[in-house]
C-alpha cells in the first residue's frame, strides 16, 4: 500500500513528541528500567534493553541516569516497580487509538486514561477493539530521495519483512518486532549508507483515517491529553492529522 502522506504525518508526530521534552526523559528512564527488569542488565544479552539505551543516548539522556535505571531495574538500587498496560479506545469519527503505559497504579492510570478519552468525545473501549487495526513491528523511514531498489536489496538480505515506497518519496521497511531481528535491519541499513529518520518497534496502523478540520482538532486535543499523562509512553492512532 501507498501511504498518502506518511511522511508528513511522520513529521507531525514526531514534532508533537519533541514539544515535550520536558516528559521525554522520564518516559526513557521508565523503559530502561523495565526492559533491565525483564531481560537483565547486560545490554549485550538484553536486546531490548540495547534499544532503549540508544534511544537514550539519541535524545541526550545522562550516562548517570541510564546506569542508575538499569540498577533499579536488576534490583541493586531501590526503585519504583512499573508494570506493562496497554489501554484501547476510540476517537473523533470512531478512529483507533491505543496506549502504552508503564505504571505502578494501574487503578490510577486506568482512571486518568478514560478521563482523557471522555473529557475530548472520545471514549475507552475493551481490550483487543481496536488491536487488530494495527500491526506489531519493526518500522523504519527512510526520507524521500533513498534508492528503492538499494533500500529494498538491503533490508530483504538482512531479514525485513517488506518494503513499502509511499507516494509522497518516503521508504517504510517493516521487520519483525523481534528487537533483535529489528537491530539486525537497521544495523545493515545504516552500513550500507541510509539513514533512518525514524526506527522504532511500534504499532503500524494497517489503514489510516483522515480527519480534518474541527474533527481533526478535537482529535489532537485527545492525543495531546493522553500523552500529557505521567504513566503514558507510547500513543498509536490510525488518524491522519494536518500538519
């Protein structure tokens, strides 16, 4: 399939989440955490563990900090235990939405989640409704201007599932969300020269929603809410808002 504009919807979230910063840091520590607790401290072993220490590193969090997450999440340091939640539900003109979390209340971020759903006419739907809109993996962008044939040769030697060119220039490689075998793709893309503009294990919705005007205001009103909140990491939607 041909996204429409994904690279500028891309641009769009992206330029959402670096306005707060301020939150970019907290969200990077919590995974770090989490990902030493469940798969040990050793980045070499612990592949997502590797991952989020790069996504850390790219966003200028402090070796201190990422040491003392990881100590936290084997238990050498006294730490917050957060557990995995994932919330899904509905926005303007019944678009998918689902949220990742990392919490240590669950009775707290369940009520603060359906609050910001409702308070924007949205509304909390039950686990799995809207799941099987969207797709587990691997996605990394490539800018418009890569070589489709070299892009494709690549990514398909080193274990990539498919590569989509988009009307818009822009080249989507999806891997499996295996973190390891997403490291391998990225890692053969990057030496053969392509950059990736984005490169995250995330939920790819498998058709996208436009929604314009006051629609598509309320509707960022919504994902604005639910990303604002502490215990928040990851917001996925199949809307396709303007920049």
């Amino acid at each position: 399939m041909a996204g429409h504009s994904k690279w500028a919807n891309i641009q769009h979230r992206k330029g959402r989440q670096d306005a707060k910063r301020d939150k970019i840091f907290t969200k990077l520590i919590k995974e770090i955490t989490v990902a030493a607790k469940m798969g040990g401290g050793d980045p070499a072993m612990n592949p997502r563990l590797r991952l989020a220490i790069e996504k850390g590193k790219a966003d200028s969090l402090p070796k201190d900090n990422i040491e003392n997450a990881i100590k936290r999440g084997t238990g050498q340091l006294e730490g917050v235990n957060y557990e995995e939640a994932r919330y899904e539900g509905y926005g303007i003109g019944g678009v998918a939405v689902m949220v990742d979390c990392l919490t240590d209340n669950k009775t707290r971020t369940v009520a603060d989640v359906r609050h910001a759903f409702v308070k924007h006419g949205g509304n909390m739907g039950t686990d799995g409704c809207v799941a099987f809109q969207f797709k587990h993996c691997g996605q990394i962008v490539l800018e418009p201007g890569a070589s489709e044939d070299a892009v494709m040769e690549t990514a398909l030697e080193a274990g990539a599932d498919d590569v989509i060119s988009n009307d818009d220039g822009s080249i989507e490689v999806l891997t499996s969300p295996d973190p390891k075998a997403f490291e391998a793709v990225k890692e053969a893309l990057e030496k053969a020269g392509f950059k990736p503009a984005v490169a995250e294990i995330t939920m790819r919705p498998e058709a996208e929603t436009e929604l314009a005007g006051d629609d598509a205001v309320k509707m960022q009103k919504i994902l604005d809410a639910l990303e604002s909140l502490d215990d928040v990491q990851e917001v996925y939607t199949n809307a396709v808002l303007p920049e």
